[in-house]
C-alpha cells in the first residue's frame, strides 16, 4: 500500500512540475496575447492622426497597419503581399509619404517571415 501511495505522490509531483512550467511559457507571451487584445492602429487611426496634423504618427501608423495585413496575410487566406503592398502604396501616394522602402523589397508572405 505504501509504495502504490509513493507511486501516486511521485506521479502527482512530477505532473505538478510539468505544469508549473507550461504555466510559467504561457507568461512569457505576453506580446502575442497584447497583440490580439490590442491591435495595431487602423486606417481610421491614420486619418484623425492626419486630421490632428501629426503626420509622423500617421506614416507610422500607416506602415505599422500595412506590416499588420502583411502579417495577417497567411491566416487570412489572401491572395498574395504584392495586392496588399499596391493598395498600401496608393494610400502613401495620396498622402505624400515615402513607402518604406524595406518593405517594398518584401515579395511574398515566405519572404516576410525569413527577416528574422
């Protein structure tokens, strides 16, 4: 009886250890979680940033909205990066800032994701 007990007891510990550490994994994504709860700026972002006359903002906001698609790009089931980048180059075009010229270089979602 008392080594069935020792057996549970050291089954029970070592799931206890287990667990701690996917508890403790899960903590360290942090950064994922804030990115689903707050997403980055959308275009109605960039607009009231233009409109309060911040244009720094808004080109970031603009190119962090166009990094986001870009990123969004494989779960969404979109056709290709090159669409995104043309409808994103418009909108720098109409408001006057410089697409980025890293980004431009970026030919499909499999480029994207080799960066880093």
């Amino acid at each position: 009886m008392e080594t069935l007990l020792a057996i549970i007891f050291i089954i029970f510990g070592v799931l206890q250890i287990i667990l701690f550490f996917k508890v403790w994994g899960m903590t360290n994504n942090i950064e994922k979680i804030k990115k689903q709860i707050c997403p980055p700026p959308s275009l109605n972002g960039v607009r009231r940033l233009i409109l309060k006359g911040e244009t720094d903002k808004a080109k970031e906001a603009l190119t962090d909205a166009l990094i986001s698609d870009i990123e969004n790009c494989n779960t969404t089931n979109c056709t290709s990066v090159k669409k995104i980048k043309d409808v994103y180059k418009l909108l720098f075009d109409k408001l006057g800032f410089e697409f980025p010229e890293e980004i431009d270089k970026i030919v499909s979602y499999s480029h994207y994701r080799s960066i880093l």
